[in-house]
C-alpha cells in the first residue's frame, strides 16, 4: 500500500475539515511547494466601490477576497516564498515532508483565520468607518495549535514523488 504523501493528507482533510469556504491546492512540482488557497465572499449590497491592493476598483454585487499560505521546500525551493505575497509561509523538510501535527494544526487555525476573516469581511462592507480588510495570521497562535496536535500525531508525511 502506498504511504500517504503530505499532499494527500493536506486535500483530504481540507476538504473534511475546511468545509464552509472554498479553498484549493496548487502544487508546484518545479519550485517544490505547496500553496493552499483560500477564498472568501460576501455580498457587497449597497453597491461600495471597493479597491484592492493593487489598486483594482470594483462595484460587483459580490466581493471575492483570495489568499494563500505556502508550505515549500528548505532545500530545494528555488527562492524562499516572500512572507509579504502569502498569508502564512511554512517550511518543510525535503523529501522527509512535514509532521503531520504541523498539519493538523495548520487546519484548525487556519479555520479560526477564515470565520474570523469572514467576519471581518462583512463588517468591512458594512461600515464605512472600517478603511481597510485582510486576514490575520498570528504565527504565536498557529504554534499553539500545531503544539496540541502534537500531542495526538508527530509522524512525519513524505514528500509526494512525481
């Protein structure tokens, strides 16, 4: 039986524990890394004339906000992901993969970021007085969380081969 890889590990407990947003994974097999996507949507009622960080106007009835945390390579990624383009940039160890709590964890919080998130997201559509809207990622409390689920699961996930 073939070993579940970190990659299959990471599809199918986001799509069981990341439920209520949708999210995607691209795997860049020639930069070896990871990035899980996040997209967020709330409906812009009253027609506000939001910009993005780029600078892109738009009055659309919804509002789609896209963000993603990389996991990549120590080794063998060619340029270390800019912590400024991603909301989270995770390592993991060449072909030994990740811990497997490193996993989990990542889930739990990151599920924590996108109700947040959504929250937020609504609010900032909602209140003129909010000027601006991104997740939050707090690097102390995914730590945290990635410590609980040490104490349930430390294996390590390979690196899928291709």
């Amino acid at each position: 039986m073939k070993k579940e890889t970190m990659l299959d590990y990471l599809d199918k407990e986001l799509n069981e524990k990341i439920r209520d947003f949708d999210t995607a994974i691209d795997w860049d097999t020639r930069n070896h890394t990871i990035e899980v996507v996040v997209r967020l949507f709330a409906e812009n009622k009253d027609g506000e004339t939001i910009d993005d960080a780029q600078g892109v106007l738009s009055e659309e009835e919804v509002i789609e906000f896209e963000d993603g945390v990389i996991f990549y390579n120590e080794q063998k990624t060619k340029q270390k992901p800019d912590s400024q383009d991603y909301l989270a940039v995770i390592p993991f160890d060449g072909k030994k993969g990740i811990q497997q709590s490193t996993i989990d964890g990542f889930l739990v919080y990151l599920n924590e970021v996108l109700i947040d998130g959504q929250d937020d997201l609504l609010e900032f559509l909602t209140n003129p007085e909010k000027e601006s809207f991104e997740l939050i990622w707090d690097t102390e409390q995914f730590n945290k969380a990635v410590e609980q689920a040490e104490k349930e699961n430390n294996s390590y996930l390979p690196y899928p081969s291709y």
